[in-house]
C-alpha cells in the first residue's frame, strides 16, 4: 500500500484543476496538478470517470477504503491511471464529506 500511495503522490503541473467535478465535460488534459492525482471512478466502462483528486486524501479514512477496495478488485499493480470501482455518486459523496471535514471513517457510514 505504501509502495501505491508513494507512486500516486507522484504528479505534473498543470493550470486546469477540478475536485468535486469530473474532467469529461472539459477538453481531457494527461496534465496534473502539482500535489494532485488522476482517479477513474465507475463500475463499469459505460459510467467511469475521470477525477483529479488532491493528493492529501491519501491519508483520510475514506479514501484509504477506496483505494483498499481497488487494490480488492485490481490488484496492488495497476498499470496506468488508479480506478476505483465504486459508484460515481458515491465518490463524489466522499469528496463532499472530506471537503466538509464531516466526521465520516467509514463508507458504509457515508452511503447508509
């Protein structure tokens, strides 16, 4: 796990930045923000998409559960860009909640 977060905190600059919002409605840039990192989010080809995410969630209980979700479902060596196999209202359930500081720590918390 250490050896993921370590290679996801690596990351570009770029001027274009979006949190809570997916890249899809914008023109797609492989550039990152500095501090941030790429994230495709879905269940299934049809309803993945793209989120830049700060790189500080790595270490919030939520996110932590997601990317222990990933490593479930993909394996610790995902080649590429991380994809996260949860519903995209979900994701962005767990970006509101750290936005808001709310104390969530666990998903079924959230979702429930």
């Amino acid at each position: 796990m250490k050896k993921l977060m370590r290679k996801l905190s690596k990351v570009t600059h770029s001027t274009q930045y979006s949190i809570l919002l997916p890249n899809s409605p914008k023109p797609r840039s492989d550039i990152v923000p500095a501090g941030h990192f790429p994230v495709y989010v879905g269940l299934d080809q049809d309803t993945t998409e793209r989120f830049i995410v700060n790189a500080e969630l790595l270490h919030h209980p939520l996110f932590i559960e997601l990317l222990h979700r990933s490593a479930q479902e993909y394996g610790y060596d995902q080649r590429g860009v991380l994809r996260i196999p949860v519903n995209v209202v979900v994701f962005e359930r767990v970006l509101e909640s750290v936005k808001l500081g709310e104390g969530y720590s666990r998903l079924d918390e959230l979702i429930d």
